[in-house]
C-alpha cells in the first residue's frame, strides 16, 4: 500500500514528480504512522477487540490482471485499511491480526466498528445466500425482465422469514451426523424439513381453493408472437471487428438453400 501523493516542490534539477507517497508494509509497524481512528470493544467470543484505521491508502496498480487492457495512466483508488487484533479465539487456535480494506475514505470510530463487525458476519451472510441458491431455488428461474427478478428475490426473501419464525413450531429432523439442537435454534434447512407438518398446528385464514384445470396454452401448430428478445453476445474477433450474428440466426428467419441455375 501507499500513502497519498506528497504536494509538489520545485527542483531545479528538474525530473517526474512523484505518483505515490511513502509506503505501508503490514509486517514492518515502523511505516504505519499514526492512525487515524482506534477503537476499542468488549465482545462475548474473542474478548477485548481492537481496531486500528489508517486513512488514504492506495495499492499501486500495475498492467496486469484486470488492468492489462487499460488504456492511460492507472487510476490512484483511496481507501481505509484496518487493522482488528482480538484477545482471544473460540477454537484456541493462533491469534493473528486481520487486515480489512474499506474503499471509502474519511472513515469514523462508528465506521470503523461496523467494517470489522460486518466481516465477522461474513459466515452467516454466505451460508444466507448458499440457502436463496440451493435450498430455495433463487437462480432456477430463467427470468426474462429486471422486474420479475426483483419479484421473484422478494418472494425467496419471504419464504426465508416464513422458516426463521417456523422455528418454534419444528420438529428437529436431523440428519444421523448433525447434532441436535434446540427448537429455537434450528437454521432454515432444518426447518424446511419439517415445514409440510405445520399445517396441523397453525391455522389459517384463507378459504379452501376452489378446484380448477389449468387453461388451454397455446393451440399445437400455432406461431408464438411475442418471441423472447436476444441479445448481441459482443464477440470480438481475432481481426479486431466485432461478432456480428448471421442473418440466418434471428428470430423468425431460417437459411435459405440456392439452387444453382442449370447450365
């Protein structure tokens, strides 16, 4: 990491001005400097946190990777670096520092805490979104306008609520290698196991379905006339020109097969 570009001074001997300040090594506390927050925090699972900020730091970017194809000078990104040492860890394990990054600058005591407070939360966040994906079926649907995503996520999101207040109301169908649990700490798989017996304990206030077929769909043989919209992929060949689709290819069109005129 660097620290902000220093203010310009005169050389008579002329030359580049510099891009980038001092350097910040994590290993070597000698080029930390003074922070620019700290904060202190009594917590139940890792005792006595500390948290150390550093504001206006910068990595210095190179021509590799994601910046390969980057036409012009490289952009200098500022940021907030972290430093959190915990007293101690619940497995017993070593305890080392974590270094977090923050892309904001200017960051607070109260900035500071809810960074390494929401990295700690960072298990239960992955395990949230593996259970929208797997378990829920968020990402089946196939989904053709922003609109009905942003409906189909809220309806994931409810039924994830309807599992986190079933809790009480569950049985524990655990697998043989889980352990057992209380009633009122089962995760939402586990409750989703036992959700089609609750029927039998709560109530509810809609009437019964009234019975019906499905309608007829489309007639067999009949045309659709609100075709899906494709999208350009963007290809770009080896030539430098960019991927354009055949005529052949869209919508509603199929290749024509030419006969060559007898001779």
């Amino acid at each position: 990491m660097r620290r902000p570009t220093p203010p310009r001074i005169y050389d008579p001997k002329g030359g580049r001005p510099p891009k980038h300040g001092g350097e910040f090594v994590f290993g070597d506390p000698a080029s930390w400097g003074a922070e620019q927050a700290v904060t202190t925090t009594d917590t139940r699972l890792y005792g006595k946190a500390t948290a150390q900020a550093w504001d206006r730091l910068h990595p210095r970017l190179t021509h590799r990777a994601a910046w390969l194809d980057h036409s012009g000078p490289l952009p200098i990104i500022e940021g907030t670096v972290i430093r959190l040492v915990v007293g101690k860890l619940p497995s017993g394990g070593v305890n080392k520092p974590v270094w977090l990054w923050w892309s904001r600058t200017g960051a607070t005591g109260k900035d500071v805490d809810r960074c390494w407070q929401s990295f700690l939360r960072r298990f239960d966040l992955e395990h949230t979104f593996r259970l929208f994906k797997q378990t829920l079926g968020w990402t089946k649907p196939r989904l053709r306008s922003s609109e009905a995503a942003d409906r189909w996520t809220w309806l994931v999101i409810a039924a994830h609520t309807q599992l986190r207040l079933a809790r009480p109301l569950a049985v524990d169908l655990r697998r043989p290698w889980e352990k057992p649990a209380p009633p009122n700490k089962l995760t939402p798989a586990r409750v989703r196991r036992g959700f089609r017996n609750l029927r039998a304990k709560t109530g509810s206030p809609a009437g019964a379905p009234k019975p019906s077929q499905p309608g007829p769909g489309r007639p067999p043989g009949s045309k659709n006339r609100r075709p899906a919209t494709r999208h350009d992929v963007g290809r770009i060949l080896a030539t430098g020109k960019a991927y354009k689709r055949p005529a052949h290819h869209k919508v509603g069109t199929k290749p024509r097969r030419v006969t060559p005129a007898p001779t």
